[in-house]
C-alpha cells in the first residue's frame, strides 16, 4: 500500500522548504519535477539529471545534490537569457 502523502511530506515542498531527512527515490525525483519516471531513469542513463547512486538494485538520490543540480540548471539558465 503506497503512503499517502500530505502537503508537508511531498517532496515539492519539502525541496522547496528544506532538504528531507532521507535519500529520495526515482518515484521521488519524478514526482519533483513532474515527469514520468522513465523520464527520471534515462536522465541518469544520459547523465543529465540529478546525480544518484545505487544501494544495491535500487537508485537513490542524496537531496543536498538534487538541490545543487536545480540551481546548477537555474544559473545555465539565467545566464543564457
């Protein structure tokens, strides 16, 4: 059964209010940026998203570097405009 998630705990808000306290998943990542998640996996296959690391099958991604690429990505932008 799959939490259910309040506007306190989904992962937009806690990015946009604080780092969580926990690595966050490719379903987390998706959710984020709201993408599909096969978005999210060929992302890391091109190695153009968010850094992440396996824990033995699974990926996970560190929040501190998911909020490092987002600025990353804002700062390429600004600069092109």
């Amino acid at each position: 059964m799959a939490l259910k998630r309040t506007p306190e705990t989904a992962p937009q808000t806690t990015l946009r209010a604080r780092l969580p306290d926990r690595y966050l998943t490719p379903d987390d990542i998706a959710e984020i940026f709201e993408v599909p998640k096969e978005t999210v996996y060929a992302w890391r296959k091109k190695r153009i998203g968010p850094p992440g690391f396996r824990v033995g099958k699974h990926i996970r991604y560190d929040p501190a570097e998911v909020f490092t690429h987002v600025t990353h990505l804002k700062n390429i932008d600004r600069e092109a405009a």
